[in-house]
C-alpha cells in the first residue's frame, strides 16, 4: 500500500527493482546530495496512484526529473524555491508542462514554495 524512501541520489537502475510493484502511494525524500547525477527518467515506469517527492531544503533547487508518472492520480511536491527572477524557474515549468502528458493526473499540490507571481501564474495555466 505504501512505501517510503529517503535517497541521496536518483537512478532508474536503483529504482527498477520495485517497478512491478503496484503501490499506492510513495513518498520519496531527497537527500543533500540530489541534483549532482540524476536519471531525469528515473521514475517512469513507477507504478504508483499517489507520488509525493520532497526535494532538500539546505541547498540549490534542482528540478531534472521527469514527474509525468502515467499511473499517477495525485501527484506531491514539497520544498521548491526558485526566486532568481521571472525566467530562473523554466526548468521547473518546462518539467511540470509535461504533466499534460498524463490524462490521470487530477490532484497537484505543492507545499513550501518560493516562486515568482510570473513564474506561479505560468504553472497553473
């Protein structure tokens, strides 16, 4: 039913071994050291209804992984600051634009946020 990691690092090879588990819901806690090797594919073929991800507070913002998750229904994410200016959060649009991709996806929340009104008014539309 649940299943909670906590990992320094992402990579699909780390992650294979429970991708023919059907879980329900999945927290995955970054550590410090996330957004130095990540695999951007790395959670794609997690098969899971709810995804919460809560990236670490103590250092730069890194958003390189692909969230469009095809089997998520409720997607979680905590911890995002990027305040540089109005273009600083692209990365972080151009990743969540491609929830589109997923036609189940029907809950976003994001927790402990720092953005631009720019940037905030770009993610809902």
């Amino acid at each position: 039913e649940f299943l909670g990691l906590s990992a320094t690092q992402l990579q699909k090879s780390s992650v294979q071994s429970i991708t023919r588990l059907h879980i329900s819901k999945v927290l995955l806690v970054l550590g410090d050291t996330y957004g130095e090797r990540e695999d951007a594919e790395s959670l794609q073929d997690l098969k899971t209804q709810s995804l919460h991800i809560v990236f670490p507070t103590g250092k730069k913002f890194h958003f390189n992984l692909d969230v469009s998750v095809s089997t998520t229904v409720s997607l979680e994410l905590s911890n995002i600051k990027c305040v540089l200016d109005d273009n600083g959060c692209s990365y972080f649009e151009n990743v969540l634009s491609k929830l589109q991709k997923n036609s189940r996806l029907s809950n976003l929340t994001l927790n402990n946020i720092e953005i631009t009104w720019n940037s905030f008014f770009t993610i809902l539309q």
